[in-house]
C-alpha cells in the first residue's frame, strides 16, 4: 500500500502533507469533496457514489489515493490499469473507465489510466495536484508499467472555439501562446500530448474534446 509525507510549501509556510490509500472510512468525507468541488446545477448523480469508491478500493486500491493537508483530506485521484495500445488509442470516458465504475480494471493491464482527480475547493490554490499526479507516477513506476495516461479537458476552448479549431487551439497551448486551466497543468506535471478525442466527454466548455495525454515511465524501454 501506498504513504508518502511530505512538507509542502504554500505561500512561504510548510505545511504537513500525507497521500495515502483512500478506504471505506475516508467514503463520507469523498462525497463530500465532490459537493464542494461540483456544487448545483452540477447533478448529484454525477458525484461519486458508494458503489464506486467500493469499487475502486476492491478492485484496485493502489489506483485510490487521496492527500491530507495537516489531518483533513484535500483531494483525491483514482486510476485503473487497462490494456493500452498505442495504434488505437481513441476511446470515450465512460468506456475506458466503466463510467467511473472500474470493473474493466486489468490487473494485467500495461497502463494506469486516471479516472479522476479531484482538489477541494478551498485548497486550489495550494497546486496540490501535482503532488497527486508525482504520486500516481510513483505507482506506474512500481508496478513497472509503461505509462499513466488520461483525458484531459479543454475548459478554454470555448472562449476560442469561432476563431481556431481544436487542434490549433491545442498547439497554440503548447507553444505557450494559448494558457488552458487543465491542459497546461497537465504539462506542468510532466504530461505530453498522445491525440486529440471527439466525444471524449459531454462537456460544453471543451465542445466535448478531450486531449489524451500521457507519462511514460522512464525506467521502461520505450
């Protein structure tokens, strides 16, 4: 199982940081997080369920990490391994993450895919998901897989979408010329872009793209 403390810096202060394994006790504080995170009109039934958070210590918790800032939870992220493959890489949310229900979990799979992540509210601005995102690494690297990968959304997009398509507002992110919310923190932690996704998600800020992008592990042969 997985535990890992560190001091982290916030505005100078170091502050006491663990990411540890989420369980059955952490459930009730998840949701929660999910409630402060996506708030109405967000539904509901969107958020993170019992059956889910079940599934993902069951199936595999070393996908099921959350972070604690001095005692209280601040986040979490989850991932399964699937059986990727590099020439046919296109795939929607919901089908590589059994819509967040993991039963698709391969325990052979070769790569961990992040199902979700997800910084309480009053602790964005601390950029505490990349400790979450280092942490993940850590696993890939230990399970010896080749890669963590994941959709990333496109949530400014939308203020550009008349003026360029999606893979030219794509490369003006990575060129530097264009900042995205989700997109550029993404590449800030190390990720690199694999293929731009029609329909990845519903989601109206990022006209429903989703850029797949992945880590490689460093100590596999690539």
């Amino acid at each position: 199982m997985y535990r890992k403390e560190i001091f982290h810096f916030h505005e100078g202060k170091p502050l006491k940081v663990i990411v540890r394994n989420y369980q059955k006790s952490d459930f009730e504080e998840l949701i929660q997080i999910q409630r402060e995170s996506f708030p109405p009109p967000f539904p509901s039934e969107l958020w993170w369920n019992e059956e889910q958070l079940t599934n993902h210590v069951t199936l595999f918790p070393e996908g099921a990490l959350c972070l604690e800032v001095e005692g209280e939870i601040a986040g979490s992220m989850t991932g399964l391994l699937v059986p990727f493959d590099p020439k046919h890489p296109k795939h929607t949310w919901e089908e590589i993450t059994d819509n967040g229900y993991i039963r698709n979990h391969e325990p052979n799979g070769n790569t961990l895919y992040v199902v979700d992540i997800c910084i309480r509210p009053s602790y964005r601005n601390h950029k505490l998901g990349k400790v979450l995102m280092d942490s993940m690494y850590d696993v890939v690297v230990h399970k010896g897989l080749e890669r963590l990968l994941g959709g990333g959304r496109m949530p400014g997009y939308h203020k550009l979408a008349s003026e360029m398509t999606p893979e030219e507002y794509l490369q003006k992110v990575l060129s530097g010329e264009v900042r995205d919310p989700v997109i550029s923190f993404l590449l800030m932690c190390g990720r690199t872009p694999v293929t731009l996704v029609e329909n990845y998600l519903a989601d109206e800020e990022s006209h429903n793209f989703g850029v797949l992008m992945e880590w490689r592990n460093p100590f596999k042969q690539q």
